[in-house]
C-alpha cells in the first residue's frame, strides 16, 4: 500500500490545523490551496493582485521543494478569482512561473 506523507515548511505560511501543506502519495505531490500571504509575517500581501498570485505562487514553489518536487513537475493548477478584472495581471505572474512545455493543464 502507498503511504502517504505530510508536507510541512515554515519557508511558506502555516496551515490550519485541519489541513497539510501538501501531501506526498508514492510519486505525487498534492499541494492545498495558497493564497499570497508572506510566510515572515503572516499577512496578505498588499498592492495589486498580481503581488499576491507572485507569492501565492512563490509559497507553492516551496512546498513542492520541500517534497522533493518543482513547478516543473506541476500537471494540473486550479486558480479561483473573485473578479475577472484579475484575470490580465494574474494570467501575466502564472506565465512568468510557467513558461516551459508541456505547461500545466
């Protein structure tokens, strides 16, 4: 049977105590949702939306490095905004962070 294991990193913002950062099953990693939160003072990063999807997606990278992954390795990304207005500044960051093929689907 695959064990699975909890993935845990004060390099990225703690989680609540219901949930992990991530979880490894054999050769997968499943990350938990991110927000941009700066992991050194716990607060939402201010500004545009942009700032907070570039730390959302710092945070994840951080994660993942500490199950032994990547960004690279990403498959599958669910980005959820409250305002299509985002869409343009946030599309532009998840470019920057995924740029190389085959890219996320």
């Amino acid at each position: 049977m695959v064990q699975k294991e909890a993935v845990l990193t004060d390099k990225a913002p703690l989680p609540l105590p219901i949930f992990s950062q991530a979880i490894k099953c054999g050769p997968m990693v499943y990350c938990s949702g991110s927000v941009g939160m700066n992991p050194n003072t716990n607060t939402l990063i201010e500004g545009e939306v942009g700032a907070r999807a570039e730390q959302c997606l710092k945070n994840l990278s951080v994660i993942l490095e500490e199950a032994g992954s990547s960004l690279d390795k990403v498959v599958k990304v669910n980005i959820f905004l409250t305002n299509m207005e985002s869409f343009a500044p946030v599309n532009m960051v998840y470019e920057k962070y995924f740029n190389k093929e085959p890219k996320p689907v």
